[in-house]
C-alpha cells in the first residue's frame, strides 16, 4: 500500500499541531481545550516546556485571547468573548449595514419557519420524544440548525449595529 504524503489529510489524531511552531501549538491547544487548563497541562499538549507555555499563555492572555485564572497553580482558558468580538468585527468589516440587516432578515425568516413547523419559540422549547422514531434524527439535525442560525443572527445583528455605529458621523 502507498504510503500518503503529509498534505493528503488530517494531521495525526494524537498530535495535531506537530508541524507548527511552539506559539502555535500553545494556541492550538488553548483553543482546543475544553476545560481551564494548567500550564503544564498546555505544555503537555503543546509538546514544549512548562515556561514556554506559560510564556505564550502570559502574551495570550495580554492580547485578551486567554483568560488567566490565578491559583495554585494558574490555569488558562479561551476567551470565548474575545473570539466572538473578533467575528462581530470581521462581519461589519467585511459586509456594508444593508448587507448585514437582508442577512438578519434572511435569518429571522429561518427563525420564524422553524418556530412555525414546530410550534415552539426556541429549539429548547422542542420534545423531541413527541416524534416518531423514524424522525428523531431529522428533528434533532434542524434543532441544531435552527440553534445555529439563532446564534448567527445574534452575531449578524451585533455587526449590524458596530456597521452602523462605525459609520455615524462623530459631533466633536
């Protein structure tokens, strides 16, 4: 059997981030992670030394990226506000106000069908177990579906507004 090269695929399960350099593998680790996380716990992962990890983490942590959890010892863990302001940011850059409010009004739309077809307000609101077997599955790939586009209108509707107040005039 050939053997595939490196670019076929997925880096290897155990050591995905085996090709970059340290201050990518502690960022890649830190975004991975689920749970707060030691240094040494990181530096395990990162495959490097407690104080290069806590090294990167210390500079993670100045940009807002990692939050720093003081304790015996410290641990660390994704700033999930920061990616998100990040997203907000890269929406309203990328896309003018009447863009962002057709894709809220596109995305509400899906709301509404959704809340229409089963007569709920939310995806939370939805017992599955109501359903047939046979369509438990199909019910539980649109909860996720509409929990998804629930979140994407948030982000596109906070965009909508950082557009629009970006774009204000200022009275210095």
């Amino acid at each position: 059997m050939a053997e595939r090269s490196r670019g076929d695929g997925p880096p290897p399960f155990d050591r995905p981030f085996e090709d970059e350099d340290t201050k990518q593998r502690v960022y890649g680790t830190i975004l991975h992670a689920r749970d707060p996380m030691t240094a040494a716990e990181i530096a395990d992962r990162a495959d490097c030394s407690e104080d290069a990890a806590r090294s990167h983490l210390s500079f993670y942590a100045d940009l807002g990226i990692v939050i720093r959890h003081e304790g015996r010892p410290a641990r660390y863990e994704r700033n999930d506000d920061y990616f998100e302001w990040r997203r907000v940011n890269e929406l309203a850059r990328e896309h003018t106000v009447d863009e962002l409010q057709a894709r809220v009004s596109e995305l509400t739309a899906q709301i509404e069908r959704y809340r229409d077809e089963y007569d709920a307000d939310s995806p939370a609101h939805v017992d599955v177990l109501a359903f047939d077997a046979d369509d438990v599955d199909d019910v539980y790939v649109d909860l996720s579906e509409w929990a998804t586009v629930v979140e994407e209108r948030r982000l596109h509707e906070r965009a909508r507004r950082t557009a629009t107040d970006s774009t204000v005039p200022s009275h210095s």
